[in-house]
C-alpha cells in the first residue's frame, strides 16, 4: 500500500492563527464599508501579461476555459456596473509558478476604492496590514520608495539609462547568470534584478512600498510624469521581510489604451513562442462603458500568513499545497 501523505503541511496551529487573521480581515472591510463580492475562478479569457500564465481547463463540450489568475478583470465589470467599493477573497490560480515563495494555487484579497489615488490605496494597505497581524506582530511605521531609488539604494542601478547588459553585469556580481537569456528584452532583466537582488533586501526594518514603475511595467495602471521627464506607471509593491505582499494601481480607464497595452503583450508573447490566449472582451466592454476613477490592489494572503508567522516557506501557510493537493 502505498504511503500517501494526507497530513496537512500546515500545523494546525497556523491554519486556526490563518483563520482568525481572515477573520480580521473580513472585519476591517465590514467597517470600511466595502462590499464583499464573488466572481467566477473560470474564464473565456485568459491573462495576456507575458510575465504570466494561465492554467487551461478543458470541458468536456465547447471551447477551453482558463482558471483566472487574478479576478481583477471581472472585479472591474462590477465596478462599471456602478457596484461601488469592493472585494473579494478566493483562489487564483498561475501555471508553473512553484517554489518557497510559490504554490499554482494560492489565496488572493483584492479590492478597489472609488476616487483613490495610489497614495490613499498605499494607506489602505498600511491598515490593512496592521489590522491582519494584530495580536501576532508589531511593525514599524512604514516607508515609501521609487523604483529609481529602490534600485539604485540596493545595487548602484539606474534603470533611466541601463540597458540589457548593464543590468546582466549587476546581477552577474551578485552571482545571478541566468541560462536562455540571449533574447531577453529589458523589462525580463528588470524583473530578475528586482525578484533576485532588489526585493529580498527590502522590508526587514520596515514594511516598504515601492512605486512609479517604469511605464513598460505599468500594466493595467495610468501614467505620469516622474518630474524629470520619465513616463512612470502609478504602481506600487509592498514588501515585507524581503517578500512582496501586495501589487497596486492607479487603474487604467481608456479602452483604447488598454486594448493597444494587450496587444503588445501578445505581440511579445509571439515573439517568444509563448501561447497567445484571447483577449478579454468584456473587460474592454466594460471599459468603454465608463469604469469609475479607482485604484485597486492585489495581496496574497498565504505570503501574509508567512510574514505574520514567520514562516520558512508558503507551503508551511496552506492546508494543501501542490505536492499533497
């Protein structure tokens, strides 16, 4: 007979500490004031971000179906419908993402404020934090950074004028020499810079935001000047003990922008052989149809259950990850 571990990989300590977090949670929406929502985890449509994946599902009859990988898309369906403040929690789900930090499936809360500017949402975030580790940890007041300085506060980089190699060599001293890379545009380095190097320094005296992105890295997110003549995206990340918690937006409104951002993305993801999903229709319907001026933010609550606890790895967080699901 074969020895199947059954067992949860979380304590059961941890899974009654992660349910009264969730509980707190819930109660600090309750007295904000936003409306908890449900949206559906299966799609038609699929991310077109190069920098994720989708995981297909196949019904028996009809077309494929894609397990969403945020509810963002559907969220701001809500939002045009005239919904209002709101949130959710529930799963998501990312193909080949595993490891300390990683689990294809993980619990994600994301809301979004009417009239909010990135400053207000990083507020929001703030309480949130506190209010989630209440009675488990006590953090320092926290602390705010440009990407520009988050960068070069870490590794001497400026990403203004640093090209692909620039950003190799930096990584390169710091023992990171990725194999496959020839192709790689800036924006893969970047990411790799900040994954590798950048991210895992930041957070440990206090939580940290990071924002004005570049705007090749907005995403969903609006664009401004940075004062010196940089576009950047009004975007930010927390992080906390090195860990990034939570990604933020000052949300697109234009279709016509996002359509041509969507584009571009499959336009990269042809050119590096990667599936091309389709296109999400009615978040550009939606669109059209008038999204309220929002800002809305992405957290994980399993990398929030590890920071709270100090825990070695997100599998120590979940009742079932992969290897037991």
């Amino acid at each position: 007979m074969t020895d199947w571990p059954w067992q949860p990989a979380a304590s059961l300590a941890v899974l009654r500490e992660r349910a009264g977090m969730l509980a707190r949670v819930r109660a600090w929406f309750a007295r904000e004031g936003l409306l908890e929502v449900q949206t559906p985890v299966l799609s038609h449509a699929a991310v077109s971000d190069p920098a994720l994946e989708s995981i297909r599902a196949q019904p028996a009859s009809g077309p494929p179906l894609f397990l969403h990988t945020s509810p963002e898309y559907a969220m701001k369906r809500l939002l045009a419908a005239g919904v209002g403040d709101c949130w959710q929690v529930g799963p998501v789900f990312r193909d080949g993402e595993s490891g300390r930090l990683h689990n294809p499936e993980f619990t994600m809360i994301e809301w979004y404020r009417t009239g909010f500017d990135v400053t207000k949402l990083q507020q929001d975030v703030d309480r949130l934090l506190r209010a989630a580790l209440a009675g488990l940890r006590e953090l320092a007041p926290a602390r705010c950074l440009s990407y520009r300085e988050a960068l070069l506060a870490t590794c001497g980089l400026d990403w203004r004028g640093a090209d692909g190699a620039a950003i190799a060599a930096v990584l390169a001293a710091h023992g990171i020499t990725p194999g496959g890379a020839a192709d790689w545009d800036r924006d893969t380095w970047l990411d790799l810079l900040m994954g590798a190097v950048v991210g895992p320094r930041l957070g440990h005296d206090a939580p940290t935001f990071v924002r004005d992105y570049p705007a090749s890295q907005a995403a969903l997110a609006r664009l401004r000047d940075d004062g010196d003549g940089w576009p950047v995206g009004e975007r930010f990340e927390l992080y906390v003990d090195g860990i990034e918690l939570a990604n933020g937006f000052h949300e697109l409104c234009d279709p016509v922008e996002q359509r041509e951002r969507f584009e571009r993305d499959l336009q990269q993801r042809q050119q590096r052989g990667a599936p091309l999903p389709p296109l999400d229709e009615r978040l550009l319907a939606a669109l059209a149809a008038g999204l309220p001026d929002c800002a809305g933010v992405a957290l994980g609550f399993d990398r929030l259950v590890m920071v709270a606890l100090r825990l070695p790895a997100l599998a120590d967080a979940l009742a079932f990850p992969l290897d037991r699901a």
